[in-house]
C-alpha cells in the first residue's frame, strides 16, 4: 500500500469565453463601472484558486518524495524496489498532472489577459459612448431651442394673420358703410341739383317781374351754418374764381361774395366779412360781378 495521500484530481478548469457585455444605455454610468468591478474580482479569484492549487500540489509532491525516502531507508532490498517503482509512477503521474496544471493555470492566465484587455476596450468603448452621447445631448438641446425658437416664430406669424383677416373684416364694412354712404351723397346732389335747377327757373321767372339783371343773376340757394351762398352764375357769363360778387337786394348793396367754385351756369361763393351781422341776403337777390377797379379801390 503506497505511503503516498491520494489527491482528488483537480476539476479541469475551462477557460471561460469572455462574455460580451450587454449593451447597456450611456447615460447609466454607475452600472457600467459596477459590472466592471464584478468582473475583474472573479477574474482575480479565479487566478488565486489557480495559484492556491499549484502550490498545494508542489507541497504535497514534496512531502511525497520525503516519505518515499523515509520508506526506502526502513524496508528491506526486495520490497524497496518494488515501492521505488510505485512511487516513481505516482511521482510521475504527479507531476503529469502538476504540467497539466500549470498549463490550465497558463491557459487562465492568458484567458485573464485577454479578458483585461476586452475589459478596457470595453472600457475606452464606454468612454467613447458617453463622449458620444454628450455631444448627442448637446445636440439635442440646440435642436430644441431651435424647435422653440420657430414655434414662437409661428405663433407670432400666426397671430399677424389673425390680425390682418380681422383688419381685412373691418376695412370691408368701412368699404360697404362708404359705398353705402356714397350712393346716399350721390342721391342727396341729385336731389339738391334737382332743386336748383328747380329754383333756377323760378328765378328766371322771377326776373321777368324785376329789374334788368344787367348781364348779372340771382342767389339760389344759401347755407348760413356753412357760410355758403349758390348763385346762377357761371362761366358761360365770364366767372372766374376768387371774383367778387355784389349782392342787391333792390337797388341796396347788402353784401359780397367771393367766388371759390365755378361751373357752367352755377357758382359756389362765401359771404365777405363785414356781411353776414344782419343777414340780409337773401334768396332772390340779384348778383353782379364787381369790376377789377372797384376791387382795387377796396383793397
């Protein structure tokens, strides 16, 4: 019966696939940094347990080789022979096994390496991400200042609108109130030149029982609140404006004109100063264009 404690053969360990991470979202940094954490403490245990079965093995081969010798000086020539070779073939399964050992340990510690440099391109990767998303969110705030900026722009156009439909709205009832006031002058001129032409033949009529007109003619028609008298005078009789007009009631000068309008057979003139305190003109009255050198005397 061999000397030598029998070990439990150490499980293989496979080296494990280094596993990519999921991609997680930019902004979830504390994460990020915790998966980190997590990896790189099993990644450090399992380099530990490596180390921790290579040494156990070298320390149980060691005590082995003692109790081989302490056998082989107590046993007799025949029987160490035979336990020479036994040992021999557990000092040689032994170390069969420690190579192997050492080169899962190798193939983990490569397995490391590789998953440390994964980790930190995984790392840089991270690092460029939230980089990435800085500018992204940057972006994206411009974007939306941007989107504001037009939203008040269109609100301010859509309210112009508004106020140009509503000023369109006033500005065609002012059209329709001045067409309609319009057509209502317009039957107010044709009822008043009704009635001067009206008063025109009663006073051509009226002449016929009065003096001779002397080449003059008659007051037709006359506005006191607007200090406007219209006579039957034109420039078929050789009226200008700004003549002078006398007025006679009789043979008596009760006041003057002065001419601002001129038609064909009618004239529109406004009572002189001085004239107007009795308001003795009346309608009737004849009308005889003052002469140049009886203006300039005047004046």
């Amino acid at each position: 019966m061999s000397l030598i404690p029998k070990f439990r053969k150490s499980p293989k360990i496979v080296p494990t696939k280094s596993v990519q991470p999921e991609p997680t979202k930019p902004k979830e940094k504390t994460s990020g940094k915790r998966l980190n954490s997590i990896t790189i403490g099993i990644l450090l245990l399992c380099l530990a347990n490596m180390i921790f079965l290579i040494l156990s093995l070298s320390f149980y081969i060691n005590k082995a080789s003692d109790e081989a010798a302490t056998f082989a000086a107590s046993e007799s020539g025949e029987r160490l022979g035979h336990h020479r070779g036994i040992i021999a073939k557990e000092v040689a399964v032994m170390r069969k096994t420690a190579d192997v050992l050492k080169e899962e340990v190798d193939s983990q510690a490569t397995s490391v390496s590789n998953m440390e440099k994964e980790l930190s391109e995984k790392i840089e990767e991270q690092k460029s991400a939230s980089q990435e998303l800085q500018k992204l969110d940057s972006m994206m705030a411009e974007m939306k200042r941007g989107l504001m900026e037009t939203v008040t722009n269109r609100d301010s156009l859509m309210n112009e609108i508004v106020r140009l439909i509503k000023q369109n709205k006033v500005l065609k009832i002012k059209l329709i109130q001045l067409g309609s006031a319009r057509e209502i002058l317009t039957n107010k001129m044709t009822e008043i030149l009704g009635a001067i032409r009206k008063d025109m033949e009663v006073a051509r009529l009226a002449a016929k029982l009065e003096e001779p007109k002397d080449d003059g003619g008659s007051i037709l028609r006359i506005n006191r609140e607007k200090n406007f008298i219209i006579t039957d005078m034109g420039q078929e009789d050789g009226l200008e404006m700004g003549n002078l007009l006398e007025v006679y009631h009789g043979k008596i000068l009760v006041g003057e004109l002065e001419v601002e309008r001129v038609m064909d057979n009618l004239s529109i003139g406004k009572v002189m100063p001085g004239w107007l305190e009795d308001e003795v003109i009346r309608k009737g009255d004849r009308t005889v264009l003052k002469k140049e050198e009886e203006s300039a005397s005047g004046i």
